[in-house]
C-alpha cells in the first residue's frame, strides 16, 4: 500500500456549524480543502484504527468523487473497514441506523441537507460519533482547532471503487464493503410499525397517499417502503429518482419548495395524506386533504397517539424539543406526566438525552422529527408513525388534528425566514436585540407585555455542559413568544429566523389563518428588531 503525505496550508472557513461544514461545491473542489477537513476529522479521533467506519451522502453533485477521496484517506490512516452506501447514498438516517447495527466507530455523511444541489450549489460533511448521531460540540471544536493547524493529509493511491457494485473489495489493508442503502433501513422500519394495519390502509381502495420525495435521497427508501412493502400503488412515489442536482428544485419539505405536493394535495381531487422529504432524508412535511400540519403539532400529536404504535406502545420516557419549536409537546408531556426537555436547535442536542433514556420523541420545528430508534431526525419514519395513526384511528388528518386542539388547544405557530440577508446586517440586529433585553420585561406592546427576555442558555442534565447564546427570547405574559436567532444551515450570507406564537384554548377560535392569528405578534417583532431596517427586506423569504 503505498500511503501518500502531502503538504498542505489551513483553510480560514471550516469551522462547522449545526450540521458539519456546509459550502459551495467550488469551494469544496479547491485543491487539498476536502482533504483538509477529512484529515482533520481523522486527526481529531482516537483509538479508530482497525475499526469500522460508514460513509455516504444524499447523491448532490459531488457525493461521489468526495467519497472516492476519502475511502482512499480512510485507508491511508487506517480504519479496517468502511461500509459505503450503493451508489454512494445513505440517508442520513439510514446511514445512523448502519452505524449503530455495525457497532462502527463512527460515520462521515455527505450532505447540504435541505439546500439545493448542482455544480455551483452547495455541499456538506459532517461526522457522526458511534452512537449514530451528530458530533457533539467538544468533538466538532477539536476538528476546527485542527483545521486551523494542519500541514499534511494522508491519503494511498489506487484505483476508484466500483460503488455500484455490491460486495467487498479491498484499498490497501482496508476492507471497503458496498452495502444495500436501503435493506438495514427498511428492516429497521418494519420493527416499529404495524405494516399489515398499513399496508391494508394503502392497498384497501379507500385512502389514496402520495409521497414527494423530491428527487432527493429518499426516493429508492420510498419507492421500496411504500410501493413495494407496503403494496401502495405505483405512481404514489412522486419525484422519486434521485438527481445531483435535485432536478433543479430546491429539496426543502415545506408548503414553499414542495410546491408540486402542495398543488395535488390542495387540488379537488386531492389524495387522503400527503408527506415529502428533504436532501438526505432526516426531514417531513405531514399533509391532509387541504391541511397542512406544522412540524410542532405533528410531534405533539405523534405524542400523545405513540401508544397506538407498536415500537412505541409501551410508552414514552420524556419527549425533547428544540427552543424554539412551539410549546404543543409540552402540554402532551404534562398530561401524560413525563418530562419536555428544550433544547438548543441542532440535533446534536437530542443524543445525550436519548442516549440516557430521558426522550423517546424528538423534534424541531424545521420540520424534523425522529426518535431512540436512531440518533438523527428521520423523515420516513414520521410519514411511517402518521400512517400507523391513520390507519388505526380510520379518521382524516384534518379530524385528528382539531380534535388534538380540542383537547389541548392550538399553539398558534410561524416562522418567517429571511435568507442570504448580509452577514454583517444579521449580527448587527442581533447584537442589539441583546443590548436591549434588559429593557424590556414590562413594557407593553399593544394587548402584549413582556415577561421576560433573555439569549437562550442550556445546560445538558447529563453532562452539565452549556451551550449559550442559542437564540433570543421575548416571552409575553399570557404565554405568547417571539424568538429571534440566525441559522447555521445556509453557505451565503446569513438567514435570519423569527418565531411566533400564541397560545389559544378555546376552541372557537382554531380556524383562523396562522398568519391572522399572529398578526399583532408580527407587528411586534417588527418593532423590537426593526427587521426592515437592518434587512431592506419588505418581507420574509419563506413563511412557514
């Protein structure tokens, strides 16, 4: 095996943020810049040589020359065996449930998520610890501090890896084996849930589904799932070929960029439930018939309905949640007498508390969702629990939803984006958000006063470790909130998130429009942050 050591000088920009380190695919295909950061992930690990690793990505443009670098690096620096994804592809959930069956050291995913794809679009890495989730801050300090410093990078010569092949082969002393992308995954499914109550659902003639899956990385999980496991129709799968280039959409789960599930499912002849997924897998959109459900009440709703689930009906141990997803699982939680621990946003945050059996459900309101049985947000798995419901309850989407709201009443919830605003602009807004926190608990704005006001801290109740500045809060006194905080998922520029919400119990008053609803919240955050001034923006980019 002849191992290579090239010379190489410290790239400024790879510090990762929530998910890994996300940029243009330009940037990546400098000379030694993917190198720089493999090697520095390999230099910040102990004890992997002769251990197992998982790799694969979400098929962009890309997935594959990177992973053909960095099998020929894994070997280099002596791992005993790679487990690679067909053709490339993991999702990212699957590539969690590979690493946690395997018991492998830990696995590098490929992927920008739910950014858009192509030649001059983006791209993504991160590396994901042997419990199958996300590295956890300590360890993604350690691989920046190491970027900072580096000045070689190992890696063998010899020929590519035939991905479409499986079976073994072998680079130098390391065993790289093609797997099934899908089979471990499914199986995996299959243990949670009731296919034949589904399966009789989709195949009864009665209840008509369809699953976008926007040319992104679930499409073979689908097509295998629900058209061929679970007998649905062909056709049920939409967008369902994997492209580099996501078919040139943006693979984003929201009523904004999943235009083309939006347009069947709010058309006259609209199937019974509607879902789609996002770039590599982790993320769902739940619809019914000319509903939509938001990502917070559908974890709220999967809560309080998992005992008609058979992974699930034992019940839960506590359910987690991301800051600033709105508070509808906490009020499950209270009536069924377990714990709702918040978060900061990154799934990252979830694995200590799973890990230690004080969550069984997890979710963000960026329409991620998942549970113990990975360590990532998983958005088949949520299309899987909403049709397990489905098919036991035998009511519609819409009917589930408000009678929930009966019970517990409607969190009135929004977020309005403001993408690739000027970094510079975003942190000025923030920065002076901070400087005036201390004025505001008790100032009223119109039929609102402020409770309080602080940048979000958490300490973790099982490593005592604090995350701060996690996003800035205004809590109102009747329990409404707006949250303001800026994204750490885009390559340009910065985005600028607003959360709003409000709490209604009476039951009378759940028709109205989101946005009505939250009107005067809007006109408020408007006011605190003064958004236009620093963004020039009119409006948000996205509402969801």
């Amino acid at each position: 095996m002849n191992i290579k050591t090239i010379s190489t000088q410290p790239f400024a920009d790879q510090k990762p943020g929530t998910s890994g380190l996300r940029k243009r695919v330009p940037t990546f295909q400098q000379p030694n810049y993917l190198e720089n950061f493999v090697q520095s992930i390999f230099d910040s690990l102990e004890g992997y040589q002769g251990t197992t690793l998982v790799l694969g990505g979400d098929g962009r443009y890309y997935n594959r020359q990177a992973i053909q670098i960095i099998l020929k690096m894994a070997a280099a620096n002596r791992f005993g065996q790679v487990l690679v994804g067909k053709g490339g592809i993991l999702s990212t959930p699957a590539a969690s449930c590979v690493i946690r069956k395997n018991g492998a050291f830990g696995g590098i995913i490929l992927s920008a998520s739910h950014n858009p794809g192509g030649p001059n679009a983006d791209f993504g890495i991160k590396y994901n610890i042997s419990n199958g989730g996300p590295a956890p801050e300590k360890v993604t300090d350690a691989i920046y501090t190491r970027t900072k410093e580096i000045t070689a990078y190992k890696i063998i010569e010899a020929d590519d890896i035939n991905l479409d092949k499986l079976g073994s082969s072998q680079l130098g002393t390391m065993t790289v084996q093609v797997i099934d992308s899908v089979a471990d995954y499914a199986e995996l499914m299959e243990s949670l849930f009731d296919f034949g109550s589904i399966r009789e659902l989709l195949t009864s003639g009665k209840f008509r589904m369809c699953m976008d899956s926007l040319h992104a990385v679930t499409g073979g999980y689908a097509h295998e799932i629900f058209e061929q496991r679970l007998g649905a129709p062909v056709g049920t799968v939409q967008n369902g070929v994997p492209l580099e280039d996501f078919g040139g959409g943006h693979p984003d789960p929201n009523l904004v960029y999943a235009h083309d599930l939006v347009e069947v499912m709010y058309g006259e002849t609209a199937p019974d439930f509607g879902a789609a997924s996002d770039g590599d897998g982790d993320r769902n959109m739940i619809l019914g018939r000319k509903f939509f459900v938001t990502p917070s009440d559908s974890l709220a709703i999967m809560a309080a309905n998992a005992k008609l689930v058979p992974g699930y009906s034992q019940g839960l141990t506590g359910i987690a949640r991301s800051m600033p997803t709105s508070q509808a699982p906490d009020r499950v939680a209270e009536k069924l007498g377990i714990e709702c621990y918040e978060t900061p946003t990154g799934w990252k945050f979830f694995g200590n508390l799973l890990d230690a059996n004080k969550a069984t459900l997890c979710g963000e309101e960026s329409f991620g969702t998942g549970s113990n049985h990975v360590r990532e947000k998983d958005g088949l798995w949520a299309v899987l629990f909403w049709l397990n419901i489905l098919a036991v309850r035998g009511q519609s989407v819409e009917a589930i939803v408000k009678e929930h709201w009966q019970t517990y009443g409607r969190n009135y919830y929004s977020r309005h984006d403001y993408e690739e605003v000027d970094a510079d602009k975003a942190n000025e807004l923030i920065t002076k958000l901070r400087g005036d926190l201390s004025q505001l608990p008790g100032r009223k704005f119109g039929q609102y006063t402020v409770d309080y006001a602080d940048d979000f801290s958490y300490a973790d109740p099982v490593d005592g470790s604090i995350s701060q500045k996690q996003g800035i809060r205004i809590g109102f006194t009747d329990g409404s909130r707006i949250v303001f905080r800026l994204s750490g998922t885009g390559t340009q520029g910065a985005t600028l998130r607003i959360y709003l919400e409000s709490y209604e119990p009476d039951a009378s008053k759940h028709d109205l429009d989101p946005q009505v609803a939250l009107g005067e919240l809007i006109t408020i955050s408007e006011e605190i942050a003064q958004i236009r001034h620093f963004t020039g923006r009119e409006q948000p980019t996205v509402i969801t």
